[in-house]
C-alpha cells in the first residue's frame, strides 16, 4: 500500500471521515432499471380528495416527483356516501363524491391504485366497530357478503363505462387495508377473523374480475413485518408478540404477515392474484415481556430488501411465480406523530433504500404524500411528525426533495456504491448522479424519534468523483439537501416555532423549503467532472447534466 495514501486514510477516519472515491467512465453500457419509487404515492383517505389544497400538493408531486398512482383508504366510507338502501330493499348507490376525487387525481396526471376499503352502512355489520378519527367502518358480517360482491361489482362496472376500459386496465385493485390488525376487543383496520379476509377477497376479486378478467386485483395488504406468531392464528395475538433489543432484532427471520397463508388460500380456491402488496416499516410495535407493554422496535437499514427478498420468494415457490409485488405503505415509521418525519434523516433513508431495491419490486410507495391527513385527526401545530412529504400549508420537507432528486435520474444504471450512484438517460444521453450520506451509526437502527434531538451526531462521508468520458466544458448543476438548506423544520424553529404562523412566515417558510444550495460545475478539458466534497450526515446531492 502507498504509504501516503494510508497516512492520508488514517487522518481522515481520524477526523471521523469515511473516504469514498470513485472513478467512472460514462460511456460503458448502462444497465437499464425502471424508478419503481415513482410508481405511486399515499394520501389518508378518499375524502381529504375533495380539498382544494390537496389537489394542489398532488400536482405538485406529480409534476416535481413522478408519481404515477395514488392509493388511499376509505373509498366507501360514510363521508363518500356511496351506498343507500331504500325502505322498499332497492339499493342506490351514489357515485359523485368517488367521481370527483378521481376526476381531479386524474386532471392532474394520476391514476387510482385502488383500495377497495371501508364498509358503508347497511354492509358492515350492525353496530360495527368504528376506527379512526373519521369513524369508518371495519366489522365484517358474512351474511352481508353478497351485497359487497354486489357494489363492488357495480364500482368496477361504473369507473369502466366513466373512463374507458383501455384506462382502467392500467389500474389496480387492492382488497382493503392491514386487515391482519384485527385485534380484539378494540378493532384495528379489520373486525373479523383470517378467514373472513380470505371470503372478503374472493369475493371482490371475483367481482372485480366478472367486469373484465383483465383487470388486474391482489392483496393482502397486511401491515409491518414480524419475527414472532401473532398473527399465525385467526385473530392477532398480542400475547404472542416478542420484543427484541437492539442486538437482537437483526438477526431474527422475520416474515410478512398472513401471506403464506394467504397465498395458499389463493391457490386453493384458484383465485386470481395479480400482485401481492404489504407494507414492509422497519419498525415493530412489539410487546415487551419484561413490562408487559407494546415497546417499538427499530430494524436496520438493509430490512427493506430482506423483506422483499423474502415476498419474492414466497411468489416463486407458489402458483403465481409472476405476481408483481406492490408495497403499498412504507416510510421510516407507521405513526402518524413521529416527528423524524418533519426533519432531514429521512431523506438519505429514503434514497439509500430506493436505490439497494433497484429491481426487486414493482413499486414502493411513500406514505403519505401530505399531512392533509387526519387519521387521529389533524395535527395540533404545523409540524407535528404528519407523514407527509409537504405539510399541510403547503410546505416541501426533506422527503419531498428526496424523491424529487430520484426522479431526475435517467433509465439506464452506469455505476453504484453507496454513497454515489450513476445514471444516464436512454434518450437525452445526459448522465444524473447522486451522492449521499446515510451515516454508518444508522445501520443497525434506521432513524427514529428517540434521535430527533440529536441526529447530526454522526460521521461524515468523503465523496471524491471523477466522472471521465465527457465533452470538455459541459456543464452540471449541483443541488445540495442538507440541515441548512431545504430542511424547513430548522428554519421554523429560527423564526420562533410560531403555533399559527402569519400569512407573511409561511411564504418565508415556503421560500426556505424550496431553498436548497445550487452550484454550477463545468467538465475540465480533459473531458473529466471532478466532483470532491465532504457530505455531512444526512446529506443528498443531486448532479445533473444541464
């Protein structure tokens, strides 16, 4: 080894500096990939649609974001007024309000990933179980499953004669939402057993599927992966969960939730699944022995990419080998009041595992796009760990630059390391790069609220780039993400932490959001882009091709 080379590592890993250098020529063959994390996006429910503001925060994603789909809960809630029965037994069913929330997904360029969730009145079952802050419905009653099978089929026929059937075979139709949440007494998103979700698939499936056969339907849509049997019987059992301490928790097999099972029952009853979709948090809200209460347990980094390894090869060993795999929820946390949500970590969460995932599932989608979103009802201060990319006066966060940063990049991979990943456009030619820093000290446990105070106490990346091959004088914009620039949240906290800011802070704070650093560098004559920086952590850099 170069003494000097060695002596000048050892000073930097002094400094607490990781030395990253990479040399790449542009002009290998590129491998092509598809931006699977632009596929689709969340909001919280059907209804929150019908907001101005939303619609406006929906554009805005769509356009600076990419996203394709747009999945949600509650599309036949009480507040959709869909379903009416008349005191003759005729049933009306009323489509205006689901007609106006698509209309508008639609104006704007996004297409419904369909979640066929909650029961109206006179489905769910008499005096059924009411979940969140909006009361929806979740007791299933076997003896009303016909009339499900029936509005269900209605809104499939409905939705193709409105918008063609060459539209709604690009779209998909998933049956309800972690239903595996079915704890007792208190309900969580499903009041009923294993098997009733089970009855409750074939028989919208098969309703879905008497409309057109094309059109294109799966499940099962459970929650977080587990390492325990909770959820081995018909009912969740919290008494079987199992916490794990930090030095435990990564080296457990953890499984999704009711899908081998679920797909035994598919083949069983030779039902159609087109795609399987879960949502794979790293996070566990598993039950300590030692206090007898549920205690949140954090994963590692790499758990994402377990967990899809492990649905791709439950797919493989079964009769649907080419389901696609949907994960239809996913961020840093399930709780709707995790304030990591509102600050800079995610980011480099979110870029990190989106770009280790390349080509192992069909989409991966951020929940939620905005905190118009009022599960528990709506936040109580402006931030309020909402899972939104924007807030819900319109402010972008980290998140929201994260994957606009994703969606610059081009179709073909040329070169990828952690922390540097290369691309080129298959038809402009131009090459995309970003670095990053997701800090080594966040392996072991992604980022939580327990770090929200003390999250840049961590080491820093050396990033040194040569990128070769290029015409001399090209030239590149280099946009920087970092706790000073575009982190909103810090800016807030500088003005005050106002709890109702005035119409003058919040376009302060909007110009702030959007106020990441921007440099330009040009290729030198030796057709070579030397890009050098030390990235503090959490840090994302996008290096573009003008």
């Amino acid at each position: 080894m170069n003494k000097n080379f060695f002596m000048i590592g050892a000073f930097l890993l002094g400094l607490g500096l990781t030395v990253e250098a990479q040399d790449v020529n542009v002009n290998v063959e590129g491998e092509k990939f598809t931006h699977y994390w632009s596929v689709g996006t969340c909001a919280g429910r059907a209804n929150e649609g019908l907001r101005t503001s939303w619609v406006e925060q929906l554009k805005l994603v769509k356009e600076d974001c990419g996203f394709k789909y747009l999945r949600m809960h509650g599309l036949f809630d009480d507040d959709m007024f869909v379903y009416f029965e008349k005191p003759d037994g005729r049933v009306v069913y009323n489509r205006q309000y689901i007609d106006e929330v698509y209309d508008r997904m639609l104006s704007v360029g996004v297409k419904p990933f369909v979640e066929l969730s909650f029961f109206p009145n006179g489905i769910a079952a008499d005096n059924s179980k009411m979940q969140m802050w909006y009361r929806n419905r979740v007791s299933f009653d076997e003896k009303r499953l016909g009339k499900w099978h029936d509005m269900i089929k209605a809104f499939t026929q409905h939705v193709v004669e409105r918008y063609g059937i060459d539209e709604v075979l690009t779209w998909y139709f998933e049956v309800w939402n972690e239903p595996n949440l079915n704890m007792n007494p208190k309900a969580g998103f499903f009041d009923g057993t294993k098997s009733d979700y089970f009855k409750l698939y074939k028989a919208s499936a098969e309703a879905v599927k008497s409309v057109d056969k094309r059109l294109k339907v799966g499940g099962p849509a459970t929650s977080n992966f587990i390492a325990d049997t909770r959820f081995d019987g018909e009912v969740y059992d919290q008494s079987k969960s199992r916490f794990y301490s930090q030095d435990k928790i990564n080296k457990q097999q953890w499984k999704g939730s009711w899908i081998e099972d679920f797909i035994r029952y598919c083949e069983k009853e030779n039902l159609p699944l087109d795609f399987i979709s879960t949502h794979p948090y790293p996070t566990d809200y598993a039950l300590d022995p030692e206090s007898g209460k549920s205690k949140d347990a954090v994963r590692y980094v790499y758990s994402l990419k377990d967990d899809i390894n492990w649905i791709r090869k439950q797919l493989a060993n079964s009769k649907y080998p080419d389901a696609e795999i949907h994960l239809t929820e996913w961020s840093t946390s399930p709780n709707s009041r995790d304030v990591m949500h509102d600050v800079l970590p995610p980011a480099a969460y979110i870029l990190k595992c989106n770009l280790d995932c390349i080509g192992l599932a069909n989409s991966l989608m951020y929940w939620t796009f905005t905190d118009i979103f009022e599960e528990k009802g709506g936040g109580e201060s402006i931030f309020h760990g909402g899972f939104g990319m924007i807030n819900f006066q319109g402010l972008v966060k980290p998140s929201f630059h994260a994957y606009r940063m994703l969606n610059e990049l081009g179709d073909e991979k040329l070169y990828y390391d952690d922390p540097v990943f290369i691309s080129r456009s298959s038809v402009t030619k131009k090459i995309a790069a970003l670095a990053f820093n997701y800090p080594d000290e966040y392996i072991e446990a992604v980022p939580s609220a327990r770090n929200f105070n003390n999250y840049m106490n961590a080491s820093s990346k050396k990033v040194d780039l040569s990128l070769k091959g290029l015409k001399p004088g090209t030239v590149f914009v280099v946009e920087t993400l970092d706790k000073d620039n575009g982190n909103v949240y810090d800016d807030y906290v500088e003005i005050g932490s106002p709890h109702s800011p005035s119409q003058d802070e919040i376009e302060y704070l909007k110009e702030k959001a959007w106020d990441t650093q921007k440099e330009i560098i040009k290729v030198n004559d030796e057709g070579v882009l030397v890009f050098e920086r030390e990235l503090l952590p959490w840090t994302c850099v996008l290096i573009k091709e003008l």
